[in-house]
C-alpha cells in the first residue's frame, strides 16, 4: 500500500487523495443544509489497486461523522459499496435510524 495523503479541497467540492503530492483520485460531492451528497469517486488508472479509493471513502466518511452535522447520500456506487463493506459507516446514511 501506497502512503496516500487525503484532504478536503472546499472550493472544488471534493476529497482528493494524492501519493508523492500527485493527484491519484478524487471523490465528488454535493452539501445540503442536512445531507453531505457523494456523485462520483474517481482513482487515475496508474493508482489502482493501491488503497486510493478506500483511503478517499474512509477520510471522506470519518470527515462527516466528526463534523457531526450532515447524513450522508451515496450516489455514487463506489462509496455506497464501501459502505456496505464497511458497516460501522451506516450510521451516518441519510434515512438510517444511527
């Protein structure tokens, strides 16, 4: 496993991991007053397969949960999937009695 670096870029509304300071992937998303909305998780195909995608989901979900403020909506299929494999994250899903 790579070191994959994780932060919140606000203004372009997305999660960005990068490894070596290069962009390796992003998760997109969307904030309502009550809900934090993920669109679309992206990995660079030169990253695949080494931990990207599940370091942008864990660093995204642990954001929202320490926040404490929104429900996640996972549009996007990656993030619901790693949710559902990762079932201590359900709490925060929009319509979840968490």
């Amino acid at each position: 496993m790579a070191d994959v670096q994780v932060t919140r870029n606000d203004e372009q509304t997305r999660y960005e991991a990068r490894i070596d300071g290069e962009l390796a992937g992003f998760a997109e998303y969307q904030l309502t007053d009550i809900l934090v909305v993920f669109t679309h998780t992206e990995v660079d195909g030169a990253f695949e397969g080494q931990g990207v995608g599940s370091a942008l989901a864990r660093y995204a979900l642990d954001d929202v949960r320490d926040q404490g403020t929104r429900r996640v909506l996972a549009i996007c299929p990656f993030i619901k999937g790693w949710i559902d494999r990762h079932p201590d994250y359900a709490p925060l899903l929009y319509g979840s009695p968490g």
